[in-house]
C-alpha cells in the first residue's frame, strides 16, 4: 500500500491490486477499484456518481452505476433495468416501460453510499473526507 499525504492535508492512496483514492483541499475525492472497474466520484455538494466498466465518471445511457443528487434522488443504472429515485419517494423503472414500482420490488442495497479509505482523515493534519449524501430509500422524502 502507498500512501501520500501532501502539506495541505489532501492525500492519494493506491495498493498493489490496483485500487487507489485521492482526497482534494475541498473534501471531494474520488476511487477506483481494479478488480470490479468501479469509479466514484464526491462532488462538493454531496452529490456522488459511481461507475462500473467505463473509463469516465459519467453515467452514459448504455452504462451501469449510479448517480444521486443533492436531494437525494437518484439514478441507477444496470444491464437490463434503470430504477429512478425522485425526491419525493417514489421510484421509477425505466424498461420496457417507465412505471412506478413499489418499494417491495427494489434490492435493499439499493441505492448504497460510497466509501473512502480514511473516512475521518489520515492523521493530524489531514482534510477530511465529504460525505456523501445518504440517498433516499423507497418512501422516503426529501424535507427541505
């Protein structure tokens, strides 16, 4: 494992396998996993986006990953299915058709927050980590 940590408390981390992370001065970071093509990347809002098999942080139409907004919906996005969670606690399938789907038939991991390697800093002097926002379940609603 390689761990930098620079005078103003950012830091980059990688280890053998090829996974690594990097903190930047306003908290944001951002991780890739080797082993299943996984980018994430914090905003500094809060707003997060994580990607399998695609080589930018963008969520494009034929990817897979998620995506979730400072309200808290999101978007997520895999093979066969685009589930869709809106700020007001509904979720959406898109494909074949966009419906309404009840929470019974949404995983329960669904969605789940990104982690970072030193969630509370790397030492004294480190910045520490945003983060993410906790994006709503089925049901839940966002009260501003």
């Amino acid at each position: 494992m390689s761990m930098r940590v620079h005078p103003d408390g950012t830091w980059e981390w990688s280890n053998s396998g090829g996974d690594k992370a990097n903190l930047k001065a306003d908290g944001t970071w951002e991780s890739y996993i080797a082993k299943t093509k996984e980018r994430t990347r914090v905003n500094p809002d809060g707003s997060w986006i994580r990607v399998v098999d695609h080589v930018s942080y963008d969520l494009v139409p034929s990817g897979r990953g998620m995506a979730v907004n400072t309200d808290g919906s999101w978007r997520q996005q895999a093979e066969h299915v685009t589930l869709y969670g809106t700020s007001d606690g509904k979720v959406y399938q898109q494909k074949p058709d966009m419906r309404e789907v009840g929470p019974d038939r949404i995983p329960a991991e669904t969605p789940a927050v990104p982690t970072i390697y030193g969630q509370d800093g790397v030492g004294d002097k480190s910045i520490i980590p945003l983060r993410p926002r906790t994006p709503l379940k089925a049901g839940q609603k966002n009260v501003p």
